[in-house]
C-alpha cells in the first residue's frame, strides 16, 4: 500500500525506501531530495574548502545535487549501508566529475602537476624509497619554499583528479577512486571481484605513503574530515594538510599507474 505523502516524515525510513524502489512514487523522491538536500551542502562546503576563488559554492551545490538524485534512485535499501554514507560518496563523486569537465584548472598548471608527480615517481623508483620535499625541490632546480608554493597552487588538481586515478583504455571500464570507497551496489560477480582486487591495490598504495600523508588521505576520505579538522588533529595549518593531500595524491597516482601496468 502507498504511503500518505503527507505522512512521509512520520514513516519509518527504511519503510519508505522500500516503498520508494517498489513503487518510484515521484512523490516520495521528491521528499527525499528535500530530506537530504543539507547533506548535498555539507558535501559542497567541505570540498570548497581550498578551492580557488572562481569556484562557486552554489555551482558545487548544483553539482552535488545531480549526485544526490543518482544516489537516490540507484541506492538499495537492502544492502548493509546507510544512504547518508552512500550518497556522500555519489554527491562527492559527481561535483569532482563536473569539476572536471568545466576545466576550471588552467593548462599550466596542470602540466606543473603532471612535471612533478612524474618526477616524484622516478626519483622513488630510483632510490627504492619516498622522498623528501628537499630531494624533489633540487630535482626541479627550485628551493623548497618554492617547491611547496607549487603544491599549493596546484592543490586543486589532486582533488579532481582522484576521479581518474584508474583509467583504461575501454571508458566502460574506468573506475573512480570515490567508487572504490563507497558500498557496492553492484550485483555482477566479475564486477565485485575486480573492485575488490583495485580496493586492495589503493589499500597497499596507501599503506606505502609516509605517514602524514596516510593521515591525511585516511582522515579526508575515510572520516570524512575536512582539511582543517585534519589540521587540527596533526597539529598543522591547513594549507600544510592541502600540501600533504597533494603529494599524497601524486604519489598515489604514480603507484598504481604501475600496479595496473604490471596487470
């Protein structure tokens, strides 16, 4: 039986998502949208944070708020997730993706980013190791406050380009890294298997990472904390925990590059 839209907010939730995926009643959608709309702006508000100032709150909002209805037509109340944590990764999702296709990051410093992640990667292949900010500023013949002015200016690109960290040559099979942090909702074995094979593969890359920078990346998309929470809890500024994000991110890049090129 349907339920009463005016009785929507008195129904036991998991009653109303089960009504909802039965009967794709409009009615309930829309009350859901509204319901969740605040989580749409709490997303928005964290990934704002130390994005350049052409970067409008309300276009992330706009953004997030085609996550929130994806999220809440493909979401399965029967899985063992609650949807406030399965849509905050599909909200997050979808404002890096259209982050990226209004190509907001200048050219420059893409190529900056580019330089200097491969560079991290050679010179850790070369000494077995990670490197210090020292050895990666003399690689570039630049000081070390000069190296770490460059991650900040390029700061804003590790948060978009987390979205393509696997790619292949087949666009049906690319695979975000949100997608590899949120519930999976995807029934086909083969599917499930090699998520799980990529999820491991993220897991040891990010065990690899110096310390801080393991922190960081765990506290950012695992506790969903925001960088200066995280400044808070290490006991840094935040435009240091965008930094450590950064490198982290490069690094990590870099690695599984290799991983899938060994596949």
């Amino acid at each position: 039986m349907a339920i009463d839209p005016k009785k929507f907010a008195e129904t036991d939730e998991n009653e109303l998502w089960k009504d909802y995926v039965k009967s794709r009643d409009p009615k309930i959608r829309a009350y859901l949208i509204e319901k969740y709309a605040p989580l749409v702006k709490y997303v928005a508000g964290k990934v704002a944070v130390g994005m350049p100032h052409n970067v409008e709150f309300d276009d992330l909002v706009s953004y997030g708020t085609f996550g929130l209805i994806d999220a809440i037509d493909k979401f399965d109340p029967n899985k063992d997730v609650l949807f406030k944590t399965y849509a905050i990764t599909r909200v997050r999702g979808q404002i890096f993706d259209e982050l990226r296709n209004v190509d907001w990051i200048p050219r420059s410093i893409r190529q900056k980013a580019k330089q200097v992640e491969k560079i991290i990667i050679e010179l850790e292949n070369k000494m077995g190791r990670t490197v210090e900010d020292e050895e990666i500023a003399q690689e570039l013949d630049i000081s070390v406050d000069e190296f770490r002015s460059l991650i900040s200016k390029i700061a804003g690109t590790s948060l978009v380009s987390l979205n393509d960290i696997w790619q292949s040559n087949d666009e049906t099979d690319d695979l975000s890294f949100i997608e590899t942090i949120e519930a999976n909702n995807n029934t086909n074995p083969d599917v499930i298997v090699e998520r799980d094979e990529i999820k491991q593969m993220i897991v040891e890359a990010i065990k690899k990472l110096p310390d801080r920078e393991k922190k960081v990346i765990v506290l950012y998309y695992y506790e969903d904390l925001t960088l200066k929470e995280i400044g808070e809890v290490l006991e840094v500024t935040e435009s240091r925990v965008s930094q450590l994000h950064t490198k982290a991110i490069m690094r990590l890049r870099g690695r599984l590059a290799q991983m899938k090129n060994m596949l």
